[in-house]
C-alpha cells in the first residue's frame, strides 16, 4: 500500500480539491500554463495531448479514454484538445500530494474506481476539509492516484540540439524508410553519439525512442478512426503483423482496441 499523507494533516486551506469539467467541440491548443496547484486530466472520452516544457520535457503524451495525466503544481505544459473530447481536471492543492506523484508528470491508467470517483468529485464542485465526508473522498483519491498504475503514453525529448533536430526529423519522416544512421547525419552528428545523447537524456536507445514515436502517434491515429492498415504503413512499418506485434507488446492490447 502506497505511503500518502492522511487528510487530517492537510493545511493548504479549507479547499484542498477544485473541479473543470468541459468538453471540446473543436481542436483546441493551449498556451503554455503552469498551476500553483497539482492537477490530475481524466480523458472521459476522446482524447488530448500534453507537452511538457522546460527542464522536465516530454514529447506530446497521449491521453486516451480512460487514462489521465499528473502535472505537479509549478510544471509549465501545453494541452491540445483532439475534439470531441470530454476531460475532467481536479486541481488538487500544494500539500494534498499523492505518494511518488509529486516532483514529475505521470501518466496514468485509470483503474474503475478512480475513475468512479473521478466522476463523482467533479459532480461535487469542489471537496472541502472541513467537511467529514469531503476530507475522506480527499484521502481515497489521493491513495488511489498514488497507487495507480503507468501507462506507456509519454515519451521524453532531448534537449541537447543535435539530438533535439534528429527527434525532430524522426517525427517528420516517420512513415518513411530511411536509416537512423542517414537522419543522424541530417541532424549533424554521427550514429554513435547520437546513440549516446539519446541514451543519456531520454533512458532509451535510438531505435527504441523512434519505436516508441511510431507507436504513440499510431494509437493517436487509431483513435481518431484510421483503419490498422493504414495507420501500419503511415507509421512506417512494413506489414501489419509487425505493427500489430509491435503494438501489443508496448500497450498490452491489438491496436484495433484503440479504435
């Protein structure tokens, strides 16, 4: 059982959690935007993408119905709403912070009770500890964000410029099949040090940072109704046995679940 603070020990005021549930009719990206407090987006349905800015950077993670994402208060990020799509946030204030959530973006796998509770504090407005019953939907929430699972949606960019152009030139010519090696030179430096940028700056090797985009983006267009064929080839793999392969290994399911 995760280690979490206990609601009585709270002191960041009397509102401890605060709501925004909307819908997006229409592509929707927002400025950059940080929070004094923490907040938790629950993707309802449709989905949305998150860029991480400045020393924490990620690349655009994928938000997909029923996962969210963690952004720990002071984080600048930018959201881009994939219409329709229906988020719920809760703002969650400085000291109500779940175990392991707080120095870094998550991003979640929303099991049914979170996702229940997701719902019904988003019903409430806003969760008051003075109130008995608000301070112990403060405490379970907390748990249950604190224990939730990851889920495999994010993906970290370089920051050195060299290997930031070469991710760069991976997402432009993803269905295309060009050797890590050629792009490597596009970007100004050889395949060994690349190799080791990206290794130092992003936990993955080369071929596996290029795997990971193709799948990310592949879920993104699966979700927004392409056929698995096509998303395959958009993506740059050969046949749609590999893809699909490739798929189930990094999210656990056959891509046409993602539909």
């Amino acid at each position: 059982m995760s280690k979490t603070r206990q609601a009585g020990s709270f002191s960041d005021g009397d509102v401890w959690v605060r709501t925004h549930p909307v819908t997006y009719l229409h592509d929707r990206t927002d400025e950059e935007q940080s929070h004094h407090w923490h907040q938790l987006t629950y993707a309802a349905s449709g989905h949305l993408e998150l860029e991480v800015l400045g020393r924490d950077a990620l690349a655009r993670a994928l938000i997909p119905p029923d996962c969210a994402v963690w952004v720990p208060a002071g984080v600048p990020h930018r959201e881009t709403m994939r219409a329709p799509v229906s988020v719920r946030t809760l703002y969650l204030a400085p000291g109500v912070t779940p175990s392991g959530a707080a120095s870094h973006v998550r991003t979640l796998a929303v099991a049914p009770l979170l996702r229940e509770l997701i719902v019904h504090v988003t019903r409430e407005g806003a969760l008051d500890g003075r109130r008995p019953a608000h301070a112990a939907l403060t405490q379970v929430l907390v748990d249950l964000v604190g224990a939730a699972q990851p889920a495999p949606l994010s993906l970290r960019t370089p920051s050195e410029p060299r290997a930031r152009r070469l991710a760069q030139l991976v997402a432009d010519r993803c269905g295309e099949d060009v050797s890590l090696a050629e792009l490597a030179r596009q970007a100004g430096a050889s395949l060994r040090t690349m190799e080791r940028l990206f290794v130092h700056e992003t936990a993955l090797t080369l071929g596996a940072w290029r795997r990971t985009y193709r799948l990310l983006r592949a879920r993104r267009l699966l979700a927004a109704g392409a056929s698995v064929s096509d998303t395959a080839f958009d993506v740059g793999y050969a046949t749609v046995s590999a893809f699909s392969a490739a798929y189930r290994r990094h999210f656990g399911h056959p891509p046409s679940a993602s539909r």
